[in-house]
C-alpha cells in the first residue's frame, strides 16, 4: 500500500518479484530494494543516463493511478529506478 503523495515524513516501497536468471548479472547486486527518484519527464532522465554510460534495464512502463516507472543500471553496476509521478 502506498502513501498519498506530499505526505510529509511518507516512505513508499513495494515489491517486485525476482527476474530470474535470464536477466544480466549486474541484476544480481541488488539486495532488497531499489532507490527510486522522482523526476518530471523520465524520457528525458533517460536519455541522459544512456549517453553518460548507465543503461536502461527495464523501459518507461505506465502504472495506472500512480505514473511512469523505469529501472536503471548506474555505470558501477547499481540498480535505481526512476518514477515521473502522475499530475
């Protein structure tokens, strides 16, 4: 369950089911949770990431009610996800 947005002090998280063994190694680094950061346009952050050497691991996909979500790779490996929140 996830807090309404602005809610001052909220945390949000879910969960996500493990991808399994087709999916590159650096996945294998994570430990339980992905950082996410909020941004305004996702398509945007994205190309930034690829053309400073990060990688998209799982493209812009639309969560109804909440927004656009995006799982990344950082250039050492680390997974991150971005979220364009809905307005």
């Amino acid at each position: 369950m996830c807090t309404p947005q602005n809610t001052p002090g909220a945390i949000n998280g879910g969960l996500r089911k493990e991808m399994g063994t087709d999916v590159k190694e650096q996945t294998k680094s994570v430990n339980g949770f992905i950082n996410f950061v909020a941004v305004a346009d996702i398509d945007d952050i994205s190309e930034k990431i690829k053309l400073n050497g990060g990688e998209i691991m799982q493209p812009k996909m639309a969560v109804p009610t909440i927004g656009f979500l995006a799982y990344c790779l950082d250039t050492e490996g680390n997974m991150f996800g971005l979220i364009q929140p809905e307005m």
